[in-house]
C-alpha cells in the first residue's frame, strides 16, 4: 500500500476510503450506479 506524506510533516500515512463498503451490501446493483 502506498503511503502519502501528510501536509508539510514527515508523517506518512496510507490513503483512507470512506463509505465504499455499501456497495453490494446494502445498496443494490441499480441503486449503485443511480
């Protein structure tokens, strides 16, 4: 996984998805690509 460096730190962090984990779970194909 890469990492990213955060803002003007040395900190580096991996990229982070949210809200991605509906699709297949609770919405339906059609609603999906709605």
């Amino acid at each position: 996984m890469q990492k990213r460096r955060l803002g003007r730190t040395d900190l580096s962090i991996a990229p982070l998805v949210l809200g991605g984990n509906v699709f297949g779970w609770t919405a339906d194909e059609k609603t999906s690509f709605d």
